[in-house]
C-alpha cells in the first residue's frame, strides 16, 4: 500500500516537473525569437505556472476553470484585444496531460466508457475532413473543430480518466448557476443602465447592429458571444433550475433554486432570441414524461398550452417588447420572410452536396468559411440551424453519425437515470438530461450547441448521464 502511494507520489512529481519544463522551455524560446511577445509572456508566463502547479495538485479544476473561461472569454474579448477563446483550449489540453499521470480506477457506476469512445469517433471523423478534396483552409478547420469536436473529446477524456466525486459535481453546479444569474444581471445592466463603451464598440460592427437592435430595442447578450447564446443559456439554466426546485430537498434549497429559474427565464426573455424557448419547452416535456407522474404531467401540459394560448390567441402583454417578440414565435406567418429565405438555403445546399457526401470540410462553412475562403459557396451561405452546419461540413455521412451519436447519448442517459435508486441524484440527473434535451432542439434554429459555454456544460452533464453498468463488488 505505502509502495504504491510513493509510486503515485513520484509519478506526480515527475509529471509535474515534465510539464512545468515543458512551458518554461517553451516560454524561453519565444522569448528569445519574439522580443516583444517574449516581453508579453515573461509577464504572463509567472501565471501560468502557478495555475499549471495547482491544476497538478488539483487536475479536475481544469474543467472548472475552462467553464469559468467558457462563461466569460467571449465577454473579455471586447476588452482584451486577444484570443481569449483559446485559453479554454489550454486549460483543458493540461487537464488532460495530467490526468493521464495522475489517472483514477474507474468506479463501479461512475463514468462510462462508452462516452470518451463515442466522442473519439467522432473526433476521427473531424480529423479525417482535413483529406477532403474540397476542404477549406486547414487553420479555418483548426478554428472550427474545437467546439465541434475537440472540446467534448478533452472534456469527457478528463471526466473518464478522473472519474469526478460529489464535491466535483456540486462545485460545477455552483459555477454554473452563479454565473449564469451575473450574466443575468449583466444583461440587465446592459437593458437598465446601457452598455459601456466596449460593448458599444463591439455592437457598432454591422454584423452585430442588424441583428441585435430590431427597432430600435437591444437585444441583451450580456457577457455571451451573442444574444442567442446568451437566451439559450438562460433556457438551459432555467431548466436545471426549474426541475430540482421540484425535487424533494429543503425548503431554502427549493426557493434558492425557485428563484435562480425565474432569474434566467428573464434573462432568456431580455435576450429576444425566440429559438430558445425551445429549451424550456422540450426540457420541460422531458422531465414530465420521464417522472412518469402524469397528474404533473397533466398540469405542465395545460400551463404550456396556457402560455402558447396566450401568445398566440390574446395581445396579453403587447405593450411590452420582450413579450412581442416572443409572440412572433409562435404566431403563424408572422416570420414567414424569414423561414422561407431558410428553406431556399437549405435547398441550394442540397443541389450543392448531392456529389459531396462528406461535405464541404471542416471550417468551410459559417464564420471561420468568411475568413479564410471568403467568395466560396459555403462560406456566403448563411446556415442559422447547428444541424446544418454539421450538414454543409460534413455532408450527409457526418450528419447521420452525429445524428445517430448524439441519439444513442440520450438512451444511455435514460438507461442510466432508470437505475438510479438515490432520488436526489436521480432528480438531478433528470435535470441534466431535460436541459441537454432543450438544447438539442433549440440548436435545430440556432448555433447552440457548439458555442461556449454550452459546449462545456453539456459534456460536463454528460459525465453524470451516461454512467457505468457495472456492479459493485463487497
């Protein structure tokens, strides 16, 4: 036994002295290549080590700290005139290099398998775009795999190597809803008191104006990469929020998280995005049919009908612009300019794929397509759905996998939440699949689920969901 601890002790210490010779290599080298970045990282450098030493000590705060960065690096990027994004991408590469040295058993009912290999298989089919013979720009397709692919990978890498205890879990819910209530209130900070100079200069692009003013009222994005993503999140938290203040805890508990769900549902409403609605809409469908309890189920069904009613039959509210523009969601025709430019595009892409199945390559398609290929077919298509996207990248081939990945994840969520006795764990694990379920739905309208930081929190989820079979042994 002592044998053994001395043997993980050096490993530890002979990992940490590999990485931290690694950067220091690393950090010298630019110094003396590069004197004003080198200048930049000498400042910089003393940082990082102290947060690559103690991700040693403590290897699964790197997805604590990833989320962190996936919550606020769009929103610092407006001050910072540098690729925040990428710090997401080092956090997470170092959690998994120290997780590989510092790996744990895997647990009897923890993490499966399955859910690294699924992410793996894709990430093989992500690494194969780069042989299209009509690929984009191989650093467009860097750019544009990290949160199709690469994030879950690393993600659920560190969560299956690891294998995350209760203190995990509850420090990542905290994380979460804290800082989804401070985007909240960012966002109406944003609404009440206007934007800062910053903001204002970011909403000034003329991509960003078209399409969060609309008649002259803002649609809030808060510290989020846009407004979609921010009332999408909002939607998620909602959930999560909304169903454990269901559960059987304490009183406080079910009133603290009774008010975070209505702080997010506002927050969702502020943002003007109509396709997150979705979120709450289907994650609530979800948890009603899998609690089986159908006087709940019967009361949620006639509350939803009562809000949709409402919307679309009454002009309840009208004189309030976040409820008109809800309403358009909901009321026939009111979007259908909109809706049919949608469907003309996705049947030019149709003509445009049908010799292409493996699709146009990785990073063709979208923003990173405009940057690197600009004029190209992909590139100035526009493409809102995140399944058409996936669609347009990977052709017809990489869709039905994805399609077929991402169906099988939430079976074995199923399967995993049906063998749960403890009902607490269960309710929770109820909530992560509802909010998982809205997102995949409202990503058929928006870019949802390769953004941050929704691209974090669902793999983060999805290390509670799909959970070992294995029994345990006495």
């Amino acid at each position: 036994m002592h044998e053994a601890l001395h043997i993980r002790a050096r490993q530890g210490r002979l990992g940490s002295l590999l990485l931290f010779g690694s950067l220091v290599a690393v950090v010298s080298g630019a110094a003396v290549l590069l004197s004003f970045l080198g200048l930049a990282l000498s400042v910089v450098a003393p940082i990082a080590i102290l947060v690559l030493g103690f991700l040693v000590r403590h290897p699964q705060w790197s997805l604590h700290a990833a989320l962190i960065a996936g919550f606020l690096a769009a929103g610092m990027s407006r001050y910072i005139p540098a690729p925040t994004g990428l710090a997401v991408d080092g956090l997470l590469a170092a959690g998994l290099l120290i997780a590989l040295f510092q790996r744990k058993q895997a647990e009897p009912g923890g993490v499966s398998a399955w859910l690294p290999v699924a992410f793996a298989a894709w990430m093989g089919m992500t690494v194969l775009q780069l042989a299209n013979p009509v690929g984009g720009h191989p650093v467009a397709w860097f750019y544009a795999m990290r949160g199709v692919a690469l994030y879950p990978l690393l993600i659920v890498g560190i969560g299956y190597l690891m294998q995350p205890d209760q203190v995990f879990l509850k420090r990542f819910l905290i994380l979460w809803v804290g800082l989804s209530v401070l985007g909240t209130l960012w966002g109406f900070k944003q609404l009440i008191i206007g934007l800062d100079p910053f903001e204002q200069r970011w909403l000034a692009v003329p991509g960003n104006y078209s399409t969060h003013m609309l008649f002259g009222k803002l649609r809030v994005f808060s510290f989020y990469s846009d407004s979609g993503q921010f009332g999408a999140a909002q939607g998620h938290t909602a959930v999560l929020a909304g169903i454990m203040a269901l559960g059987k805890g304490s009183l406080k508990s079910r009133l603290g998280w009774g008010v975070v769900a209505v702080l997010s549902i506002l927050g969702l409403l502020i943002s003007g995005t109509r396709g997150a609605m979705a979120v709450p809409a289907i994650g609530g469908f979800t948890y009603l049919i899998m609690c089986r309890n159908w006087k709940l189920l019967f009361v949620g069904f006639a509350l939803m009908g009562t809000v949709y009613g409402g919307l679309k039959y009454t002009f309840i509210g009208q004189n309030i612009y976040e409820v008109r523009r809800m309403r358009t969601a909901v009321v026939e025709g009111s979007d259908n300019a909109s809706l049919q430019v949608r469907k003309q595009n996705q049947a030019r892409l149709a003509v445009y794929l049908s010799d292409k199945p493996f699709g146009g390559g990785v990073g063709s398609a979208g923003y990173w397509g405009q940057r690197f290929t600009p004029g190209t077919f992909l590139a100035d298509l526009a493409l809102d759905s995140w399944y058409v996207k996936i669609w347009a990248e990977y052709g017809i081939v990489g869709l039905s996998f994805y399609g077929f990945m991402l169906t099988w994840l939430v079976l074995l969520s199923i399967r995993s939440i049906r063998a749960e006795a403890d009902p607490d764990r269960r309710q929770l694990m109820l909530a992560l699949l509802s909010g998982f379920t809205g997102i995949l739905m409202a990503s058929y309208g928006n870019q949802v689920l390769g953004q941050i930081p929704t691209g974090i929190i669902i793999p983060i989820s999805l290390l509670y969901l799909v959970r070992s079979r294995k029994e345990a042994t006495s």
